[in-house]
C-alpha cells in the first residue's frame, strides 16, 4: 500500500479538501498536524496529529467530503486515490476492518457534534454558537481506544461489541460543583467517566432505626468508572444524588440504546446486570449502616471501628468512605478533612476553614428595645421597596380617571389627564421609552385613540424593540405591529431570537413604509420571511441581517429582485380629533430604487452566487455592504462584480474574510472607485499588492482599515499609500502588522497633516524611540490622533 503512495505537503492554513468536495483519495498523516473543521472553518470537531489518516468516510461510503480539512502546521501527506484503495483493500481484511470501524466512529461523532450548535427545526431561542465549540472537549483520540480503557470493558476482547458502543455513546461534559444526577428522578442514562472525579451523594442512617438521616458522600468515582446503569439495568428510580467535583468528560449511552446493546451481546447484558445488583446491595448496606457510634456530637472527624475504608465527609457530618468501585486518580482525591472546592486556590481554602469555626452571636442590638423597633422599622421599609415590581409593558395599566368621584381642595388636587391639551401630551411622551407608551395605552380609551391617531405618528417613527429582545415572542410582536401599521420607518429587533414567520409575514403586512430594519440575529429569520419583507416592504433601503445564519443565497436574490411597486395606504378610516373620519385615497407615492445598506455579516450559508445577485440586482444602489466573517465567499464572488458597476458604493467592510486573496481586492476596486471607507482587518492572505491597487486606483478613500493583516502591509505598500494613494485619506489603521518598520512611519509623515487618525499600536518592528518621536510630533504640530 505504501510503495502506491503519492507525498506532498501542505503550508499552514492551507486547505487539504473542503466539506461537499467529490471524495478521491484517503490520505496518511506523515508529520503534522490538521484540524477537522466546519464548512466555514469556524467549528472545530477534531485534531488529528502525526500517525493518523483521514477521508476515509467518504471512499467507504460512497459519499461527498463531510468535513473541511485545514493543516494547522506544516504536514507531510500520504495520498493513496479511491481506485488503489479498492483494489488493496480486500487483500488485507484486518486493516479493512480497522479503517472501516474508525470510518463509522468518526461519521457518528461528526453527526452529533454538529447537533450540539444547530438548532432541531422549530426550536427558537436555543442556537448554540459555533465559536463556543471547544476543540479540548473533543476526544482526540478515536471513541473505540477511550472505550477500551473503562475498567468495565479491561477484560474485553470482542471488538465488535466495544465497536457497538463506541456508536451510541454521546460525549459530555459537566462542571465542578454540578449535579449530573438527582435522587428519585426517573432518568435512565449510563455514565462512562473519561476524564475528572464525580462524588456519591446518598442519605444514611444517624440512628439504629434509620429516624434520623443526613445526606454524606459514600463514594468517588474516577476515570475508568462507570454509574447510573442502577436505575437503567433495574428500572427503579436513581438511588443517590452524583456531583461533579473536578470538570468531568464522560461518554452517555442513553437507556434504549442501552438495551440493544444488550439484546445484541446477552452475556454483557448478564455481566452488567450482576454489577449493578452488587453494587445496590452495597449502597443500601451503606445506607442502612448506623453512624451514630462514629460521628461525634462536636462534628470532629473519627474512623469507624467496623470499617477500615478512610473517612470523607459533607461539610461537618463524616461518614466512612466505602467505594463502590475502584480506580480514583490519586490526583484528585482531597488530602484534608473536608471537601475541597477544586476551582479555588489554596489560599481561599484555608480561609475558608477558619470561616467554618462558630462565632459567637452579638447581642448588643437586640437586647436595646429601642435599636431593636428602629431595626424592624428599616427591614419593613426594604422589603416594601422590594415588593413593587413594575409591569410588563406588553401588559396595559389600567388606572382610574374618573375625576368627578375624586376629592379635590384648592391645596391638595389630583393630577388630571383631561385637561392637557393632545399636543402637549405627545410632546411630554417623546421623553419616555417605548414600554411606557405602550403602557401608557391602558390608562383611558381617549389615551388609545390618541396613540392611534395621526398626531402620534412621530412617537413611532423609530421604534426599538431590542431591549425586550427575550419576551419578544411572536404573541407579544404581532400585536405592536398591527399597532404600530404604517407610521414606522425604523424597527430595531436586534436579538429578537424568538420572533419566527408569523411575525416577519406581519410587518410585511402592516408595517409596509418601513425604511431600516435590524434584524442582526433573528434566528429564525429564513429565506421565506425575507422574500416576504422584499414584496411587502417597498420603501425597505437599509437592513441589517448579520449572524441570520439561516439566509442562503435564495433570500438576498429575494431581497434584491423583488422589484418596487408604488404604494397607496388603504386605511379606509383615520382619526382625527377623537373622530373616526373617512379618509381619501392619498396619491401613489414611488419607493426608492432599492437597498442602498445591507449587512451580511457572520451570515456562512452566502457563496458566490450571492455575489452575482447583488451584482446584478443592487449595483446601482448599493452604498454600504458588510461582509464580516463570510467565509463561504471567495475571490471568484468578487470576479463577477463588472468594472465601474457600484458608482454608489462608498463602505466596503471584509473583516475576517481570511480565505480573500489580491483577487478579490483588484476586482472590488475596479468595480467600486469611488470607496470612501474600506476595512481589511485580519484578511490574512493578502499581500503588499492589495494595498498598493487600493492606493492606485481608489482616488476618494478616506478610511483604511488593515490591522492584523499579516503580511498585507509592509514598509512598501505604507509608501505605495503616500506617495500615489488618495489626497482625502484621513484614517490609516495598521494595528498589528508585524512588517511595518520606522521607515513606513517616517514615510507617513508626509501626509499627517491630513490625517485624523494614525493607529501603529503592536507594530512590534516600531522602536520605542519612533513612537515617542510621533508623541512630539504630535504635540507640536497639532496634527493627527496618534495611538502608538
């Protein structure tokens, strides 16, 4: 197999194949190492180190790439193609078996964790992001050689049925301090524990009738050990709590998985269920134990005559430690009397065993009966501040305005609503938030119809929901909506993770004169809700749709396509002085040409045909796009961009577009001259050329942004910036760049009248003595905001 090898290497960050790619080869890991990534490289699943092989799935299952590969160091590969692969393999069926195993480990493994930040369909609220996967959590080496080491499998050498197992656990993982399990909860999983210590937690007996209990550690429980296949193997209710004391890694085989590996194996099925009623008796005898002979009254630590197991305790009550099952890690067993927090310093811990000693109660207040009533009086007074707890504003606020009923005196008279004009009333509600408004709603139906009327309509013309962002359900959404109709221009439902279809179809409906809309993550945002935005929102020119990661490439053709109709309010009534009056037809009025700002930002599913649709659709009124952290798009996107076609386009933002090349940029500045703004931070693959294209043919920039580019910009390309970049440029941020010497700095000096702003900040190639030299500079000229 060797001999039919074909070795190449791969720089770091370079991309061996991507998730989707045709599967053509499996590939040996000489020297290096490579991580199993997302589509997007943003997901982490494995790391694969030097020994190992991968693409195997897709050559044995006849299926397309299922994950991305990117080398995080320099590596040397082994290429052996599909066809070679299928010719060798069947001579040699042990390793054929071995690679097909770790093939099918790996696919499962893959499947669930990408279940662990992908929502279930219909799930709203609960996206778990892909930066909190934690590459450390995974298990680096395969699932089959952890499960080899559990104490319980040490004498096994069926493979297949370690296999089996190795397919239905799932892998999680629990804080110090968290309860995994409860007593008497009706829940069926087994644990295998990987990694950390886990503690036993059951009452026991104070007394020789068991009148008197207290909850104390029976037992710890470390890597190798197993628990909860009590409750799974004898369908009875959990019989002690189980608490994490140190971070805990552990594989779950949930109870019905349980059972068909049981059915499948009967003789582990036997050997299980005999563990798991020996290990019962022991708890109960345990539990049925009386402790009262061996727990002093003053809570000091002693052995029992009995038991020669040592002692661990829960706080001052101490019971003998009798495991249930061996194997603890010394390392993790606490060497004092009492129970260690693993998560504090020592220091902390010998605090708090001074802290634990009784102290003597004060006395002097309360046996003062005058401090003792003034104490009372005070605690009366917190607790009523404390018990007023303001409505929620989805909630109206009815309050009484009857006037006639109400007692009045020339000296004491109660504030009245009737007598404030409707003008003033609408001035004196612009100073409050729009919970109050809403609010302010239920104090009298003359309050209604004044909000509903014309008079009001400024209140609403910008209305920010993003501070209710968790009660913002579709419920709650549809209603302010309706109420709001066409009187708003600008909505802000920023975080409004819950609002769903309903509510999208709702403000395509109501609100339609809408101009700017945020929706910057709005989960559930799909391409159907953005279609429906487009035909019902005409006026609609400004949107932000950053981290809508359910968008694809359908919504923003949606989005631009969709062509503007004139539109003419169909409100058959409005009220006008407390009337309901019938009112005209108003004149059509003609919405602007389309989007003119747009943010895409984190939204992953957008490719190149995004690219080409916006190209297409929205060249000639796009004036803002945010591609933040889009790393599904690539040079090619930019490539279908025409010379000359974004005349509009002023702010161009690609920061973290790491996978964007000198391509991309010369294209974007053909096709948009006349950038004002443009951001390139951590654009990583760039090079001196990009800047230099930027210098040359971008003659109004303003503001350039490339901190952290890498080798983007250098002593040249700061050169190339003042001697043929643009006579307006009034920001240069280049934070970061390793290659930026005290020659570029000299360099800028020629043109730091002009500039406002002038960032070198981490430019660790700048000596100290330059950056102190600008500190003058700056000073003593009066010129550019200089931060070094």
């Amino acid at each position: 197999m060797l001999s039919r090898r074909i070795i190449f290497s791969r720089s770091f960050l370079s991309v061996c194949y991507r998730q989707g790619d045709p599967s053509k080869a499996l590939f040996f890991l000489l020297r290096g190492t490579v991580h199993v990534c997302s589509r997007d490289a943003e997901c982490i699943f494995a790391e694969l180190q030097q020994g190992s092989f991968f693409g195997e799935i897709g050559i044995l299952f006849s299926i397309p790439r299922t994950a991305t590969i990117i080398a995080d160091t320099k590596c040397f590969v082994a290429c052996l193609t599909a066809e070679t692969l299928h010719k060798i393999l069947p001579k040699y069926p042990e390793v054929e078996k071995v690679i097909r195993f770790e093939a099918e480990e790996r696919l499962a493994i893959l499947t669930k964790k990408r279940q662990q930040y992908l929502s279930p369909p219909g799930e709203t609220g609960r996206r778990r992001s892909e930066e909190l996967v934690d590459k450390n959590s995974f298990v680096k080496a395969s699932v089959y050689g952890n499960i080899c080491k559990l104490q319980i499998f040490s004498d096994c050498d069926n493979q297949d049925l370690l296999h089996t197992i190795a397919l239905n656990v799932d892998s999680k993982q629990f804080l110090p301090n968290t309860t995994i399990i409860h007593r008497n909860e009706a829940s069926f999983e087994t644990y295998f524990i990987i990694s950390g210590t886990v503690e036993i937690v059951a009452p026991v007996c104070l007394d020789t009738y068991c009148l008197n209990t207290s909850d104390a550690v029976i037992c710890r429980l470390g890597p190798g050990s197993q628990f909860g296949e009590v409750a799974a193997l004898l369908d009875i209710p959990r019989a002690a709590d189980v608490r994490a004391i140190t971070p805990v890694d552990c594989y779950v085989l949930t109870r019905s998985k349980l059972r068909r590996v049981l059915h499948q194996y009967p003789w582990f099925a036997a050997k299980m269920k005999d563990m798991a009623q020996e290990r019962l008796a022991k708890l109960r005898h345990i539990q049925t134990y009386d402790f009262s002979a061996v727990i002093p009254i003053d809570g000091s630590t002693a052995l029992a005559a009995s038991h020669d197991t040592s002692i661990t305790g829960d706080e001052s009550q101490q019971v003998p430690q009798a495991p249930l099952h061996g194997g603890v890690d010394t390392s993790t067993i606490c060497s004092t009397s009492s129970d260690q927090d693993p998560t504090l310093s020592g220091a902390v811990s010998k605090i708090r065993e001074m802290g634990t000693r009784k102290r003597r109660a004060s006395v002097a207040v309360w046996s003062d009966p005058n401090l003792l009533a003034f104490a009372e009086q005070k605690a009366a007074e917190q607790m009523q501040e404390a018990a007023y707890v303001p409505s929620r504003f989805e909630e109206p606020v009815m309050m009484e305005t009857d006037v006639e009923t109400a007692e009045t005196t020339p000296s004491n008279k109660p504030i009245c609503l009737i007598g404030i004009k409707d003008d003033l009333l609408i001035n004196i509600l612009e100073f409050v938030d729009f919970a109050t408004v809403m609010r302010f709603r239920g104090v009298c139906s003359r309050m209604d119809k004044l909000l509903r009327s014309r008079k009001a309509r400024t209140l609403f013309e910008e209305v920010d929901l993003s501070h209710w962002n968790k009660k913002m359900v579709d419920d709650v959404f549809v209603p302010i909506s309706t109420f709001l109709g066409t009187r708003v221009r600008d909505m802000n439902l920023s975080n409004c993770f819950h609002l769903t279809f309903k509510s999208f179809k709702t403000i395509s409906n109501n609100n339609t004169k809408i101009t700017r809309l945020d929706l910057h993550s709005c989960w559930e945002l799909v391409d159907s809700s953005l279609a429906l935005l487009a035909g019902g929102c005409p006026y609609l020119t400004d949107i932000d749709l950053s981290n809508c990661r359910k968008i694809t490439d359908r919504g923003i053709y949606a989005l631009f396509s969709t062509p503007r109709q004139s539109y003419t309010e169909a409100s058959p009534y409005m009220i006008v002085d407390n009337q309901s009056i019938p009112s005209t037809p108003s004149t059509p009025s003609t919405p602007p040409g389309g989007i003119s700002h747009i943010s895409l930002s984190y939204c992953k599913n957008l490719t190149d045909v995004s690219m080409r649709h916006i190209a297409e659709f929205g060249a000639d009124t796009l004036a803002y796009i945010n591609f933040q952290r889009c790393t599904s798009i690539t040079d090619a996107g930019f490539e279908s961009w025409q010379p000359g076609s974004f005349r509009c386009l002023e702010t161009v933002i690609l920061n973290d577009c790491t996978f964007l090349t000198d391509r991309a940029i010369a294209s974007l500045a053909r096709a948009a001259p006349n950038i004002l703004y443009i951001s390139l931070s951590f654009c990583c693959s760039l090079t001196d050329n990009a800047i230099e294209m930027l210098a040359r043919q971008l003659r109004y920039l303003e503001h350039l942004d490339a901190s952290y580019c890498g080798s983007a910009v250098s002593d040249a390309s700061v050169q190339a910036l003042v001697q043929e970049g643009s006579p307006n440029l009034k920001e240069i941020n280049v934070r970061g760049c390793v290659r930026v010497t005290d020659t570029a700095v000299y360099a800028l000096l020629a043109i730091a009248r002009q500039l406002h702003l002038l960032n070198i900040s981490q430019c660790q190639s700048v000596t100290i003595k330059t950056k102190d030299m600008l500190e003058h500079y700056k000073e003593k000229e009066n010129c550019a905001q200089v931060v070094v």
